[in-house]
C-alpha cells in the first residue's frame, strides 16, 4: 500500500481548473482514499486500491469538485450521487462520499 506521501508527489497542482466548485484539500482526499483502500470491503476495497496505487504512481489532479450530476461524459449520463471527479493520467475517476459530523469520508470509487 502506497504512503500518503507517495500520493502527494504525485498530485498536479498546475492542472487545477478555475470553476472547480469546491476548493478540495488534495492531502485530505489522498488520505481518505488509503482508508478506504485499507478498511473497505470486497470490490470497494479493490477498487480503492487499484486508484491509490495509480495515484502513486501517476500524475494526478482534481477535475471537478464536490458536486452531484455533472455534464456525463464518454456516453455515461449525469452521475446523481455525491462526488468528486479526478482524473489519473487523463482517465477520469469519480470519488464517491460523505460528510458526517463535519468528517469527510470516501465510500467508493468508479
């Protein structure tokens, strides 16, 4: 498992887009993806871990921030559930979670 430093070395600050509507902390989501990829269960755990381990080895950046729906894209419709959207290497991934008691935590990942 990749550490969360490891992570961050890899994020791309210089592709930040100017209407990302939720300023997102990249230490913060980089460390809620290890937990997920370290306490997950099943396909979800997996999945986790196969994006942190691109994470670590890949550049990567924030695309859209927290939002819900959004414009689809490569013939998908509008994603309904709460998300973040970031792209590793240019291949777009949604981070799915939830704010709890002020705790943001990552449930899944597509």
């Amino acid at each position: 498992m990749p550490k969360l430093s490891e992570l961050l070395a890899n994020f791309d600050r210089h592709h930040l887009f100017p209407d990302v509507a939720f300023n997102v902390n990249a230490e913060i989501l980089a460390q809620a993806m290890l937990d997920l990829a370290e306490s997950g269960r099943g396909e979800t755990k997996r999945k986790a871990k196969d994006l942190v381990n691109e994470m670590a080895a890949k550049s990567w950046w924030v695309a859209a921030g927290a939002h819900q729906g959004g414009l689809g894209g490569g013939g998908h419709a509008p994603d309904p559930r709460a998300h973040i959207t970031i792209r590793i290497a240019g291949a777009g991934h949604h981070v799915y979670y939830t704010l709890k008691g002020g705790s943001f935590r990552v449930v899944d990942v597509s």
